[in-house]
C-alpha cells in the first residue's frame, strides 16, 4: 500500500463527492490501486472548475480520508471510482509549498522550482513521512500547536458568557504522543476537527439565527451539527454540518426544523416549536451558508434528514 495526494476541483470536472467517492480515468488507476486500503489527502488546485481561464481555488491541501475499493464507472469506459470512508477535514488548508519547503518532496526541482510535470497529475503516491507532516499541518489546531483563526468578536458580543452546556469533545492527554495517522480514526479527534472546521465556515455564527457569540475566553457559542448523523453514515464533512446554537441544534437533531435544497427552513407543523424560539429565525427563514460552494450543506445530506429525521 502507499498513500496519494488526489485533486479535486470546487466543481469537479469529474462525478466526485470526495466525502465518498472519487471520480477518475485509466491513467491514473496504478496509483490509486496502490493506495487502496491506505489513506489519502484531497488537494484543491488554483482552477477551480474545467475552465482553463478561471481561477481562485486554494491550491491546498484540504482533507483526509481512506480508499477502501475500487469499482468501474458503469456509465463511463475506462473510467473508475474510488470509494472512500473516515473522509475527515483539516481544520484549515495547507498550501502545497511553504517558503522553499515542499510537503510533496516530487513537487521539487532540484534548483528548487515546482515541477510543474509532476504537479499536473491528479494522482500522486506519496511517502508516509509526508502523509503525516501535512496531517500535522492540517490539524494543527486540533492538536494544540496553533489558534484556530476567526474574525474579531464585536465587543457586545465579548460578555462572559460560559457556554458550560456546550462542551467539546475530550482531547486525550497522551495523545500528542502517538501517531498522527493513529488519531484521525478516533472519536473525540474527529469531533475537534468537525468542530473547527465547521465554526470557521461558518465564522462561529448559527446558520439559522445569525447570531454569534464569543466568550471572553474567545469560545464560541455555536455548535457543530451533522446533517446526517455519523450514527447513520452520515460523513464528518463541512457539507455534512451546520453551525447551530444550542437550542436549534437540540431541535434540528429531533426533527422539529430542517432545510430544503434552496436552503429555506422548514419546521414541523405537528407542534413542539415555541413561538419564542421562531422568533429567534433569521427574517428571511432560510439558512445563511457560507461563500464557498464547496462548504455549503451537499442537497444529499439535506434530503437525508427531510426523509429521515424531520417530523414535517
């Protein structure tokens, strides 16, 4: 086995949803055979569509997650999918060279310029060394070596408030001292790093209130939600998760409100629903998303929790 670095664009040329599945042809299928059952990163290149003359994509590496087969695309010849699982966001993106250092060491020319042969391919096996230093990168924040970046508080909303019933997950102790590649698969890390990414798409404000406070110990008062929950297979993806304050998290998770695939809210005409707590929704009565399209909640997921969860 050995690990690969896979490209995906905001909007892919190719039928992926790299939470799950990632679209490929021929060429590249002795590497991504080679990293089936490994684990591999996600990388966002500056186009972000097929477009050659756009541009505006990150250029970084996003995300982490695990092949665990390969199927024929039934539709396409000599195209495949790789199917992914444990699909995990960095809780920010790491750029592909820092100063003169290359995370992918094939993406260095000897004089110290990218090579520009080796960057244009979509797939890249890479050394575990190098897997793991752009893990440590990625979740920089999650594991203690770096502040999650977020925009200055507004003083009103700077009162010491102490968001006791919000509580992240637990970070063990010990855990710094194990591999990286040992945490990405456990429970209270992947909460962290769902937790980060989420608040910083979402700048630490409730997607269905707009409200957003932060403590004064800089803690915000928004929580991570799963559209569809982990329980039910529901991925730990920023397209999986809202920002939600306590109270509608504690009602979008009991089906009480949900959202449709424009993004306007629904809530349950079988009662339970405080007029108090209605009047807490946006004015509009739809779900403030994030800029990027990439990071708005996936139609996939919305329809689970309509199907699923809601009690519409």
């Amino acid at each position: 086995m050995s690990k690969a670095v896979l490209t995906t664009k905001i909007n892919p040329t190719y039928d992926d949803l790299p939470e799950q599945r990632y679209h490929f042809p021929r060429t590249y299928l002795r590497q991504i055979e080679a990293a089936l059952g490994d684990w591999i990163i996600y990388y966002e290149p500056r186009r972000p569509s097929g477009d050659l003359m756009k541009s505006g994509g990150k250029q970084a590496y996003f995300a982490t997650a695990r092949i665990v087969s390969i199927v024929p695309d039934p539709a396409a010849p000599d195209h495949f999918y790789a199917l992914v699982e444990d699909f995990l966001p960095f809780d920010h993106a790491v750029p592909f060279r820092e100063a003169d250092h290359y995370y992918e060491s094939g993406l260095r020319k000897e004089d110290g310029s990218t090579n520009k042969g080796a960057f244009g391919r979509a797939a890249r096996n890479i050394a575990d060394a190098e897997y793991d230093l752009i893990l440590t990168a990625g979740f920089a924040h999650v594991l203690g070596h770096r502040k999650r970046e977020r925009p200055t508080p507004d003083p009103a909303e700077e009162a010491r408030i102490g968001f006791a019933d919000n509580p992240q997950a637990p970070f063990e102790v010990d855990s710094v001292d194990r591999p990286i590649i040992s945490q990405v698969v456990n429970r209270p890390f992947r909460d962290r790093a769902f937790s980060a990414a989420i608040k910083t798409a979402y700048h630490d404000t409730c997607a269905v209130t707009g409200i957003k406070l932060i403590n004064g110990g800089g803690r915000s008062e928004a929580q991570a939600a799963h559209i569809r929950p982990v329980a039910d297979g529901g991925p730990d993806s920023v397209r999986n998760g809202l920002a939600l304050s306590g109270t509608v998290h504690w009602m979008f998770d009991r089906g009480l409100i949900s959202v449709d695939d424009d993004y306007s809210l629904l809530i349950t005409s079988g009662g339970g629903v405080p007029d108090t707590v209605t009047r807490l929704i946006n004015p509009e009565r739809r779900l403030l998303v994030p800029n990027r399209p990439d990071e708005r909640p996936h139609s996939q997921f919305l329809r689970y929790h309509r199907e699923w969860v809601f009690k519409g």
